[in-house]
C-alpha cells in the first residue's frame, strides 16, 4: 500500500478552516498509526515517512493553537 508524501507549509495550511484542519489532523493521525503498525510487522521501507508524518501533526497542532490563542501571523 503506498502512502503519499504530501508535505505542506504552514502558510499554505492557515487558509484552511479550523473544521478542515481537525479533518486533516485526524487523517494524519490514522496515517501514523498504519506507518507504526507496518513498522511493526517489517512492512515498511521508508521509515523516514514516521517522521514527516509526526511532523505534519505538528503543523496542525501549532496553527489549532495558534488560532484558539488568537495569535496572528
């Protein structure tokens, strides 16, 4: 099963809505238990993709945050 890589930028991620963001959050998070989950059973080749997933949970995180402490950018 092979997984996209869709890397984005945080700037590119502000002009979603929070409702889009939680979305996309919950599906980064799905994505990441299946990558630990292949890396469990020695199915995965590119660990590296654990990493820019952890990481694109990240981005949302900070700009959910960001927004419910009202900080512009």
């Amino acid at each position: 099963m092979p997984l996209e890589v869709n890397k984005m930028k945080a700037s590119e991620l502000r002009q979603f809505t929070d409702e889009e963001l939680n979305e996309k959050l919950e599906e980064k998070k799905k994505e990441l238990m299946n990558l630990r989950f292949q890396l469990a059973l020695k199915q995965l080749d590119n660990t590296n993709l654990i990493k820019t997933c952890k990481r694109d949970i990240a981005r949302f995180m900070t700009i959910l945050t960001e927004r419910e402490l009202g900080i512009k950018r």
